[in-house]
C-alpha cells in the first residue's frame, strides 16, 4: 500500500502527532513520527511550524460533498453525535 503522496506502508502503520502553540501563541509547531517496521528501516519524524492567521476565526464545518478516505478513495460515513451535550 502507499498513501496519496507515494509513501509506502502497512498495516503496521503507527503516527504519532504532537500539536502545540510556540512563540506566545503566534505559532503552531506539529511534530509527526512514523513507525512501519515493515516498510522503513527506522521510524523518522518530521516539524512542521504553522504562523497564526488572523484573516478570521475558524468555523466548524459540516460537508458531505466529496467524503472519502484518502488512502483507500473508499466513501466514509458522515459522522452523527450520538451523546449531545446538553
């Protein structure tokens, strides 16, 4: 298997990510490790530092338009609150 950039993998895939606000908040670093002992000889990792917009505040969002997964281009369910909070 690979994913929509070419990368191999398995199922054995494990991501771990870590999101956490830098610089006072004007930033958002995300470090990612991948682990697929079957595809890569060592598990590696990558940062990613993301600047805060302030065009506007984000908004949840609810499409069902074009809802599949990526790596399989299989349709996913769109999901229902089951336990609304009250």
């Amino acid at each position: 298997m690979h994913d929509i950039f070419g990368t191999p993998h398995t199922e054995a895939l494990h991501v771990v990510e870590r999101y956490r606000p830098i610089d006072n908040g004007k930033q958002l670093e995300v470090v990612f490790t991948i682990e697929a002992p079957q595809a890569f000889t060592t598990p590696w990792s990558a940062r990613m530092v993301y600047d805060r917009s302030n065009m506007r505040a984000l908004t949840e969002e609810v499409c069902a338009e074009n809802n599949f997964d990526v790596m399989t281009k299989q349709p996913c369910p769109i999901p229902v609150e089951t336990n609304p909070a009250i």
